[in-house]
C-alpha cells in the first residue's frame, strides 16, 4: 500500500489517509454567510473523492472579519444548522472522511466584495499596499472580545459536529498580522517578543479549551515565512511552531505568504499562463523545506500545503520524513476525485496546471459586478485538450 493511504492520527481522530484537502474559499453561500444547498452538495462530492480531512474553508468569526463576499459565517448560533448539514454530508458517505472548520478573521486584508463598513482593525496601523487599507490599532478590549468570538467559533462548530478546529494564523489574515513582525508593531504584551506576538493564540486555545473538551483536535495554519524582508522567517517559524507545540495544537498545517507578497511568490506559485505542469520537482512543493525544518523540531503532526500535483512527489514527502500529511487546494478544484485517481493507480499527476484562474474568475466577477457560482476550473476543457495531444 502506498504510505499516502496509511492511516494517522491526529489529536484523538484517526485520519484514513495523508491527504487534505486544504481550506479553500468556494463561495456557494447566501450574502448573509449561510450554507447553500449547492454547498452541500460540493462537499458532498469532495467526500466522495476520497480524500482523508476536508477543512472547510475560511469561516469568519465575527461580522467585520469577512475578507470576500460569500463567505461562511460562524458569528451567531443561526448558522450552526447550516453548517451541521455540512459535517452531515461528509459523515453520512461512510468512507471514514473527517471534515475541520477553519476560523478566521481578515483584520486589514480585506478584498474586494469584503466587510467594508467602517476602518478595519488590525495589531498595528500598517498599510496594505495591495489594498491601499490603513487599518487601525486594536485596543486590548478589542483583542479580547476576539479572543471570545474565535472561542464561540469554535464552540458553535463543536456543537455542529466538527471533527476538528482549525485557527488560520497564515497568509496575512488577522493572527498572522499579530504573529508577524511586519504587521505587528505593538509595544505591550501582544507584540515585541515572539511569545508576545504568539499570546493571542494562546488565549485563543485557553478560551476554546474552556467551552469544548479538553482533548477535541484543535489545528492551526501558520506562516513559515511571510516572503516579506521583515516579517516571519523559517528560523522564527520553528521557534513558533515549538510554542504552538508547548500550547497543545494537534497538528500544524505549513504555508506562508502575505498578500502583499504575492506578486514576489507569484511566479512560482501562480504562473502566468496555464501550460503542461512542468516535470521539474523544483517547481513544486514549494514549502517541502520548510515543513521539514520544522517537522524536526516538534512531535506533533506536520501538514505541508503548495504546489503538490505528484502522487509519487507526495509519497517522497512523506516516506523521507519531511511531513506527516499533504495538502492541496486548486488540485482538488479541478479534480475532487484526484485521492480515489492516486488510490486506484490511475494516474501520477493531478490535471491542475496552476494557472490560478479559478481564483482570478472569483476576484474579477465581483470587481465587474457579475453573479458568481462559486469556485470552479476554467481550464479543465482546455487542460483535457492539452493531455490528448501528450
């Protein structure tokens, strides 16, 4: 059996494989932020595809924490029944597939379509060149009243049947903002030192370990390096990755980037035009070597996310030690069957070529204004066409 579809736990859940299918925005909710049924019938189709843990993508905590529109919201119990459809779907296909809830908040990261009604706020008053947005410093009661609505998350996703909580500390959203120096210029308890700028997550887990059991698996999503000159680095993220360690997550799940230092990244991450993936390893994996700095320096289960398309390159990951699971976002936008592909021996590769246009199409359709039916490849007709002329 291939060591992808070997069985590992995480916290007290056992996960059937080392896939994941990592958090992504699939829009397919009301304005309001409840499930749709077309929503339950993607997960619906993303358990069918075999994959070990879904982690449903960015949840927002609170109302002025919804970085796009569309978005699911976690803020008021209304939306636990909504939610519980969710988990419901996923469990009642009966192929042991677990499913997490990813809860977050934006801080300044607010893109088009996105919460919009007063000055965002944030660790520190930081400009986001991407977004032109100068948020405001938060107040101490501020960050504690986020503290209790990451708490309520993630007790109204317990009470939804949830196998697992994630906190979203990557890609510039508001923990990341509180972990990274670049955006955290605060001189009192919640910034300076890196166990300042951790403590919100670790009143975070306190708080949530005081509404659910003590031993449900709680996972967080971190930067191992923001890409920026003076924001988080590898050597840094380790050191946070043994406090997270210290503080009782389950598991890590690696990544890295800011907005702002996207269009740095993008050319390895997004390349501009779609072609055939490329066969080189050196384009793909592009946190490997992170996760396995960090992999060595905590016992807890390591997942590494970006750019894997390779069955036999996942394998590598984890038969040489470098992480526990792998991730995957666009893959599975293209193929939600892509676990079962890999299982049954079908292919090597995943069809997503990473042109990113089913992000761009997402983006675009709310700057022009259009309906938008959610997350979808633009390019599977295009990339079916390419793999009959191989």
């Amino acid at each position: 059996m291939s060591v992808l579809f070997r069985p590992i736990k995480i916290g007290n859940i056992e996960i059937k494989n080392r896939i994941v299918r990592s958090a992504t925005h699939i829009a397919r909710n009301t304005v309001d932020g409840f499930v749709t049924d077309k929503k339950v019938e993607y997960f619906r189709e993303l358990a069918l595809g075999g994959v070990g843990l879904i982690i449903k993508g960015f949840t927002y905590i609170s109302p002025d924490g919804r970085p796009f529109p569309l978005m699911s919201a976690i803020y008021d119990d209304k939306y636990i029944p909504g939610l519980r459809k969710l988990v419901e779907v996923v469990h009642s296909q009966n192929n042991g597939c677990k499913i997490a809830v990813q809860l977050s908040h934006a801080g300044r990261e607010i893109g088009p379509g996105g919460y919009r009604d007063e000055v965002p706020m944030a660790p520190s008053s930081v400009i986001d060149p991407i977004t032109r947005i100068v948020p405001r410093p938060m107040t101490i009661s501020e960050i504690h009243n986020i503290v209790e609505s990451f708490s309520e998350g993630a007790r109204r996703g317990y009470e939804a049947g949830f196998d697992a909580i994630q906190l979203h500390g990557a890609h510039g959203y508001l923990l990341n903002q509180f972990l990274s120096p670049h955006t955290n210029l605060r001189d009192d308890e919640y910034g300076g030192t890196l166990k300042n700028r951790c403590r919100i997550i670790e009143e975070i887990y306190q708080r949530i370990t005081d509404k659910i059991p003590k031993n449900f698996p709680i996972l967080i999503k971190m930067n191992a390096a923001d890409f920026l000159e003076d924001g988080i680095r590898p050597d840094e993220a380790v050191e946070m990755a043994k406090i997270f360690e210290k503080i009782g997550f389950s598991a890590l799940e690696i990544s890295g980037g800011m907005w702002e230092a996207m269009m740095k990244f993008k050319k390895k991450a997004f390349p501009p035009e779609a072609r055939k993936i490329s066969d080189d390893p050196s384009e793909h994996a592009y946190h490997r070597e992170h996760a396995k700095l960090i992999k060595k320096s905590v016992k807890i289960p390591i997942i590494v996310v970006g750019g894997i398309r390779f069955k036999s390159m996942a394998e590598d990951i984890i038969k040489s030690n470098d992480a526990d699971l792998v991730s995957m976002s666009r893959p599975f936008i293209c193929e939600p069957d892509l676990p079962n592909k890999w299982k049954n021996g079908i292919t090597d590769r995943s069809l997503c070529i990473s042109c990113n246009k089913c992000c761009d199409d997402a983006i675009n359709s709310v700057i022009q204004g259009n309906a938008y039916p959610g997350i979808r490849c633009l390019m599977r007709k295009k990339i079916d066409k390419l793999n009959q002329n191989v």
